[in-house]
C-alpha cells in the first residue's frame, strides 16, 4: 500500500511540476525510437507563464501559486515562443532536435538521472505499463 504524507501545497505543485517534465522526456524518447527518421517527436516546456488555466482555483492555494506566478511567470508570448521554436526551430536540422527537451527556445539537457542505466530502465518501464494500461482500457 502506498503511504501518502501530508504536503504543503506549494511542495506539492513543484513536485508534480518536477516529475511531470521527466516523464515528458522518457515519452518523448521512446516515441521518437519507434517512428521514422521523417517524424520528429520533441519534448517542448514552455515554463510557467501567466495565463487564465489556474483561474478556478482558490483561497489560500490561490495566494500561493498567485504569488509565485507573480515572481517567476513568464507572459503567455514569451511561453508560447518556446511553442514556435518546437515547431520551426532546426529545420534541415532535425537531428539536433529529434527526441530532445526544448526549453527557453533551445535544447537543453537533461537531469542525470534521465540519462543514466536506472534512467533509462525507468523510461522503458513507464512506456510498457503505460501501453498496457490504454490497451486495458481500451
């Protein structure tokens, strides 16, 4: 069974937004392996920007992440540049950015742990379980 413990919200929100883009990249990688070399599959993070998708939320979670889109958001045009770039960027180039993590408008390496052996059987794990669950449920 899994334990789950008590976390603050602010925790909790740069947790998720700390996995999220990890499995991002293993998806991104191992849909790249399994189609043609004509097909380019990137991983495009346009970072926190400003925007009217968090308008529902309230209170003092609203405060919170208020205050932290305050401080470090970008404008919703400089987060949707990054979008662009992920879809013209390195034309007759394609290799420099096929199967890569695009941030601030150009590719950017990733966590070692991304990289590394427990990485990489991660990625291959996530996809498998990932594919039998979609097949599950049809």
């Amino acid at each position: 069974m899994l334990k789950v413990r008590y976390m603050s919200f602010i925790h909790l929100a740069f947790s998720l937004t700390t996995c999220n883009p990890v499995f991002n990249i293993f998806f991104t990688r191992e849909l790249q392996k399994l189609l043609s070399t004509r097909i380019t599959v990137n991983s495009i993070d346009p970072g926190l920007c400003v925007s009217e998708l968090r308008r529902n939320i309230t209170g003092e979670r609203a405060v919170a992440l208020q205050a932290v889109v305050d401080s470090i958001a970008y404008t919703s045009e400089e987060g949707g540049r990054s979008l662009v770039y992920g879809l013209v960027a390195e034309q007759g180039n394609e290799e420099a950015v096929r199967g890569k993590y695009l941030s601030l408008m150009k590719s950017t390496e990733t966590s070692p742990f991304t990289n590394s052996k427990d990485g990489m059987h991660v990625q291959t794990k996530l996809w498998v379980r990932s594919l039998s669950t979609c097949i599950e449920r049809g």
